[in-house]
C-alpha cells in the first residue's frame, strides 16, 4: 500500500461491539497510509455503519460541506449510501489515496427553512426527506407551489424528500423512486383526509428545482418536524418552505456503485 501523508481524516462510527473491531482495523491500514486524524478540520470523512452513521456525520460537519468528502463502508443489510463493505478496508483507503475532490459524487440537499409567528427563521438541510406532522392531531395545511396555492391538506403529515432519499421514507409511504441525477424534490402525503372541505391530490408530486414549496399551518404547539433521523418539537410555526438550493454533499469517487444497482441490491435482490 502506497504511503500518502497529510490527507486529513476522521471516522464516525456507530456504537456496535462488531463496528468498533472494523474501526480498530481501519485506523491501523489509514495510518500505515500516512492519513492525519483530524476531527475538527477533516478532508475526508469516512462512515462505518449504517445510513444512520453516514446521515449523523453529514449533520455534524454540514458548515464544513464545502471542504469534506464522505465514504461510507456499511457494516448492517441497508447500506444505500456506502459503497464498500467490511471486508474492503484497503479499497477503502486506496480510494482515499487516489481520490480526487473535482470528480466527488454530488448529491443535492434539501432546504427545510421554518418561518415562526414572531419573526424568526431557522434553516435545516436533509439529505433524505424531512417531514412535517403534529403530535396529537392531524395536519391541517395549505400547500404552496411558489406561492401559488394549490390544495388545503389535512391528514398525518406531509413528507418531502431528496432523489436520494426517495428510497427511503418517501417510498414506505407511497412516493416514486427517483434518480439522483434527476434536479427535482418530492412531495408525498401521509394518510390524506378527502372530503367536501379538504381536498388534496392523493399522489406523489415531483416538484421542478426552480420550485419552492410552502406548507402554512395552523396555530399550534405541538408540531413535529423531522429532519432525516432528527427530530425537532417547535411551536409557534406559521410556516415551512422547501426548496432544493440547500447545498450538495459529496461521496469519494472510487468503487462507487451506480444508483439502480443500490435500488436493486437494496429491495430485490437476485432475481431468480
């Protein structure tokens, strides 16, 4: 193994007895690579457990999404976001090696900008989907496409994701898959509520990138917002607006595997 020294790394890991041994093996292999742990300040970002791993480092370095690249190597069944396994810790760090930060895959982020009564605005990003739900009733919203009004919801919640992250919630409640090279976000409902009052269009919509969408609610203290694996109680919120200018993140590119090979190995499998 070739000798590379000052790449800067750090490795998030989740908190499995089998995840800290391939962790432990890693550490040995990226220092006999000459790579310099660096938490604060890291190129490279390597993941080792699940999509929970990958989308908890992504949070905690998303004002560094400029600089870092991430590479996942997935130690459980789903693993959409890594590309090797546990048994491919030195192609791991080969393709740290040879990686070139101009021809990172890119993958785009969503914007969740949250508008209170009093004035204030708070801004998340999601690399998966964020949805918006209260805690003891339903969801009583009207639905803005760039400020035009287009259906009065009422139901369990309302979930907006990234192509991405269509795999993921988005598709266990009805909504398309869609390939990240697609520029667009998603819009599906959870358990609509149709009658002579409120009456919504009962599919999945693919919003354009030039698109914004605005979800006005009611008043209320007991909203739910979630934001990938993290949850947010607020109260006070007039409104949340989703648009797809949030940024990117971006994957080391070596052994990538393409995204409908990931579709399949993740949800079907061989086909027989």
């Amino acid at each position: 193994m070739k000798n590379t020294t000052g790449k800067k790394i750090w490795i998030v890991k989740n908190t499995y007895k089998k995840t800290q041994a391939i962790v432990s093996a890693l550490e040995a292999l990226c220092l006999e690579a000459g790579f310099v742990f660096d938490e604060e300040n890291p190129e490279i970002i390597i993941s080792v457990g699940g999509d929970g791993t990958l989308l908890a480092a992504l949070h905690y370095y998303e004002t560094q999404l400029e600089t870092v690249r991430f590479i996942g190597v997935h130690t459980g069944h789903l693993g959409f976001y890594a590309d090797f396994q546990e048994h491919e810790l030195e192609q791991v760090v080969e393709a740290i090696q040879n990686e070139k930060p101009d021809e990172a895959f890119k993958y785009q982020l969503l914007k969740v900008q949250i508008h209170f009564t009093d004035g204030r605005i708070k801004t998340h990003l999601a690399l998966n989907e964020s949805v918006i739900k209260r805690a003891s009733k339903t969801l009583v919203a009207d639905v803005k496409i760039s400020d035009f009004l287009f259906e009065k919801f009422r139901g369990d919640g309302l979930s907006v994701s990234t192509p991405t992250g269509s795999t993921a919630y988005n598709k266990s409640i009805g909504g398309a898959v869609m390939h990240p090279r697609v520029h667009a976000f998603q819009v599906t409902e959870v358990a609509s509520l149709n009658n002579l009052v409120y009456r919504t269009l009962g599919a999945p919509m693919i919003i354009a990138e030039k698109d914004t969408v605005t979800i006005e609610l009611e008043n209320a203290d007991d909203y739910l917002l979630t934001v990938d694996q993290l949850e947010y109680f607020y109260d006070q919120i007039a409104s949340v607006t989703y648009s797809l200018d949030g940024g990117v993140i971006s994957f080391v590119n070596g052994g990538h595997t393409g995204f409908w090979h990931r579709v399949k190995n993740s949800f079907i499998g061989e086909v027989k």
